[in-house]
C-alpha cells in the first residue's frame, strides 16, 4: 500500500484528474434527470436543497472518496481491504468495495440504454428527419417501444465504453477525457446564449431559482438528497478508483470543490437552457422522464438551426454518458487486473458482456417485456431504484463512517494534505456528523419509500 503508483498507472496531472471525476459526474444525471426532477419538484426549492446536499455532503464523502483511494492505490475492492487491515479494523469493511462494483456494473446496464436513446436522437434529428415530423412527441414512444432499434442502440454504447475501458487510462480514459470534457463545456456554453435569445431565459431563471418553500415536500427533499449522491458518482467507488491514479503530492481539498462545483454547473446550465426552452415553447414542466426527449426535439423543430442545435445536444448528452459510463465500470475492471491477472481487454470483456445482457432486458422491459415487472416496476426502473435509493447512499454511509471513525487519523491527515487546519477540522465534522446523520436520514427514508414499494 501507499506506493507511489498504482498498478493502473498515474493521471498525467492533477488537472487531468479534474477532467476524467468530472467526466464521471457530469452525464445523463445533469442533463437528462436534474433538469426532470427540478421540473416535477416545482423548481426552485428542490434545485436550492440539492445544492445544499451537494456542498454539505456530497463534497465531503468526495474528499473521502478520492482520499480512501489514493491511499490505496488499487481498485476500489482491494483499497478498502488492504486500509481495512493498515487500520487494524474488520474485514467487514473491505465490503465496501463489493457494493460499490455491484452497483457499478448494475448502473451501467441501464445507464447504457438511455445513453443509446440519446444517442439515436442524435442521430435522427442529424440524419433521420426527426424534426420534420408532424407530432414529435409520439415519436419518442414509437422509438423506445421498438426492440430492434434500442438494443442495437444501447450495443453500440457498450462497445464505446469497453473500447474506451479496455485501452487503460493513459491510452483510453486519459485521451478520451481530454477531448471530450473540453468539448462538453463548449457546447453547454453556445446553447446556453442560444437560450439567452429565447426571450423565456428569465422565466428558467425564476423557475430554477426563485425559493418556494411549498413546493417542498419530503418527497422532494428526498429525491434532492438521492440525487445529491448520483450526479457526484458517490457511494460506488468510481471516485475512489480515479482517485487511486492520482499523483501523490497534492492537496485534496480544493480539486474536489472544482470537481463539485463544475458537476453543478454542467447541471444548472443543462436546466437553464431547457427551461428556456419549455417556457419558448409552451411545454410541460412536469413531463417527468420523457422531457428531454419528448419536448426538447419539439423546442428545436421550431427554432432555426434547430437541426443543428437539436443534434449537438443530443451528442453532448451522449458524450456526457460515455464519461460517466466508463466510470461505472472502472472498479470491476481494475479488479480483475489485479487480481486475476487479466488484460485490461479481457477484463473489459468479462465485465462488459453481463452487462450488456442485462441492458438488453433493461431495453426490453420497455417493449416486449413490459408485463414482467420486478416489485411493481419495470426492469430499468427498478434498477435505477435498487442503486439510487439503497446501493449508494449505504455506500456513502459506510465510506463517510470509514473515513472519519474507523481509518488511522494519522493516515487521514496525511493523505488529505490539506494545509488549511480551520478547513480540515470542518471536513472532519462534516464526514463524522454531517454526512452519515444526512445520509442515514436518506435511507431511512428511502428504506420506507422502498417498503412501500414492496407492499404495493
Ligand atoms: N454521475 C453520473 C451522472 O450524473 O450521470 C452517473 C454516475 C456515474 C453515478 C458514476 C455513479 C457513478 F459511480
């Protein structure tokens, strides 16, 4: 432990960190799922809890996270083995690293299928005349209930990801992130004056921001909390992982503000331009799941260059996915380098085909396999609840008790190299206090929401 490299190898720099934790963050939670559930959560008073959750614990367990895994230098599931044993604790928590893969490779399997829509998006409005269509909307049903066409989709994505995944991280995630980041926050920008034109922008602003406390229901401050935890890539060691790549001589504290504040940027700027757009156009708020796909298309048929707009969007949501993607699969894949010896492409393999086995049911279950469904949902949804609602908040739970009660606190002190000793302390309070009480609200709350579920 605590050699100076990983067996995976080192990150060219600290900036390249930045760019691949963000690449991890920012996906199809900022762009597809915040600006839904701010739209179905009345607006301002979920995204202003979502910020708080996101800055008074979400950058904490980061720090941890990235901390945890530069310390160990391995995958996320022999980090936590071997600083379980370095800190004389239970085995128990080298377990950690097992929920985190498990929820890793189970995110991906239904991550890659909405990815794939994204992506046909791209396509049709690029090439396929999506935007001459009489009724858009219907459109989008007539897509995703084809089995053919979303399969091949989401099997298109998987072979990006493992492509990107088996090339390791200088030849794969290192380029890739390198160009893709950069190439995301130029887009995000040109939509963003684009939405500035829209003459609705005030009205996103207001939407987004102005706080209207009886729009906050539990559920709301719920499901700003569960998302707090997916759009920062939390409680499954996809940090971890990147963080063991990291170089040993710097400070922690900072990158994992950069990394926090860009995710919420990408977020908040994903949500002006679409309101902007609902609100040009006359379209629901509320549509829930369906948004970005049933009404933004619409916004851009009616807009000129929308051919051009509509298809950039929708690549930047696909690259967005891809970063995230290879993320989800990054802790499995490390570990079986190290400890079955394989290649990275074998391991990619071995990782990859499960799950794109299970994404091809996940597709399904929203066609020919929507009468099977598991505890009353879909396939894909149910999924996204396992992982959202249980796998990371109890990962981040066990990471933040780990961090700030179990570990050495010599060892934290020197791994977080923090200088600032007022700004260290309130890092300690936040991971010893803050976090496991706010998390352990979130899952008690979604254990009910979840045995609900159950009994329905
Ligand atoms: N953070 C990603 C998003 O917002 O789309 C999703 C994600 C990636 C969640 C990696 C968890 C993870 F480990």
């Amino acid at each position: 432990m605590a050699e100076n490299k990983s067996i995976h190898g080192v990150w060219q720099n600290r900036w390249t960190f930045i760019l691949a934790a963000t690449g991890s963050a920012v996906g199809l939670g900022n762009i597809w799922k915040f600006p839904y559930m701010a739209g179905e959560n009345g607006g301002g008073a979920f995204v202003l809890i979502y910020l708080v959750f996101v800055a008074a614990i979400g950058i904490p367990v980061m720090l941890a996270e990235v901390m945890l895994g530069r310390r160990g230098r391995q995958s996320p599931i022999n980090t936590m083995k071997t600083l379980a044993k370095s800190s004389d604790a239970s085995k128990f928590w080298g377990g950690i690293g097992w929920l985190g893969a498990i929820a890793g490779v189970l995110i991906l399997s239904f991550y890659s299928v909405i990815a794939g829509w994204a992506m046909a998006y791209a396509g049709k409005i690029i090439g396929g005349g999506l935007l001459d269509q009489t009724d858009i909307p219907s459109q989008f049903g007539a897509f995703v209930s084809d089995p053919v066409e979303t399969v091949l989709w989401h099997s298109l994505f998987m072979v990006m990801v493992l492509t990107v995944v088996a090339g390791g991280i200088h030849k794969g995630l290192e380029k890739s992130v390198q160009f893709l980041m950069p190439a995301l926050f130029v887009m995000l920008i040109l939509l963003l004056g684009y939405a500035t034109t829209t003459g609705s922008f005030g009205e996103a602003v207001s939407f987004l921001f102005k706080f209207n406390p009886e729009a906050l229901t539990a559920d709301a401050v719920l499901s700003a909390l569960g998302h707090a935890f997916f759009t920062l890539s939390l409680g499954m060691g996809a940090i971890m992982a990147y963080g063991a790549y990291m170089p040993k001589e710097h400070s922690l504290g900072k990158t994992v503000v950069i990394i926090g504040v860009l995710d919420t940027l990408v977020a908040v700027v994903a949500g002006l331009v679409i309101f902007s757009i609902v609100f040009a156009n006359g379209l629901d708020t509320a549509a829930g799941p369906s948004l970005m796909f049933k009404t933004l298309p619409v916004a851009f048929s009616q807009m000129p260059g929308g051919i051009v707009l509509g298809g950039m969007f929708f690549i930047l949501v696909t690259f967005a996915a891809w970063t995230s993607a290879i993320s989800l699969a990054e802790p499995a894949v490390a570990w079986m380098v190290e400890t079955a010896g394989f290649s990275r492409i074998k391991a990619a393999l071995v990782v990859g085909i499960p799950v794109w086995l299970l994404g091809i049911a996940c597709a399904l279950s929203q066609n020919i396999w929507s009468d099977v469904t598991i505890l009353g949902s879909d396939l894909l949804d149910f999924l996204d609840k396992l992982t959202t609602n249980i796998m990371l908040p109890l990962g981040g739970l066990l990471i933040a008790i780990f961090a700030g009660w179990i570990m050495r606190r010599s060892h934290v002190v020197k791994e977080v190299a923090m200088k600032n000793f007022a700004l260290f302390n309130i890092w300690i309070v936040m991971i010893r206090i803050v976090a496991p009480i706010g998390i352990a609200f979130v899952m008690y709350n979604s254990i009910e929401a979840w045995l609900v579920f159950i009994n329905k």
